[in-house]
C-alpha cells in the first residue's frame, strides 16, 4: 500500500514534538515555546527555534533516506 505524505509537514510536526517534550528545562507549557501566541503568526523564542532547526534537520534527512531508499527498490535492475 502506498500512502502519500508531506515530508516537510511531517519532519516539522515530529520536531515540534519533540522539541517540546525535551524543553522542559525552559518552558513548562507549549504555550511558553513562542514568542506572543496571540499573534497571526507563531514565532518560537530563540532557543526554541535552535532547538527546533536540530530536530527538523534530523527528521528530514531520517524520512528522505527512508523514501530514497524505497524508490531505489523498483529502480533497480538486476
């Protein structure tokens, strides 16, 4: 079965997650990780979005290797 997904949204709501599960040294609530959450657009504070980048980078490269890997199976002729 074949499932389409979007690896940018993917990558970034796995790095939130954890993000703010390992933020507890400097934030108590979610609400605590931006910088105003009354406003249009959320913004994380600095070393949140640090922490966040680290996060994002990895599951990205993690879920891309995994695709690449998969697209190489029906590519491949032996």
């Amino acid at each position: 079965m074949d499932v389409l997904i979007n690896i940018i949204e993917l990558a970034s709501d796995l790095a939130h997650t954890r993000t703010l599960y390992e933020s507890g040294d400097i934030c108590l609530s979610e609400d605590e990780m931006f910088l105003d959450i009354n406003s249009d657009t959320t913004v994380y504070t600095e070393e949140i979005q640090d922490r966040f980048n680290e996060w994002y980078d990895f599951y990205y490269s993690s879920i891309m290797d995994v695709s690449l890997n998969d697209a190489r199976k029906f590519f491949i002729v032996e």
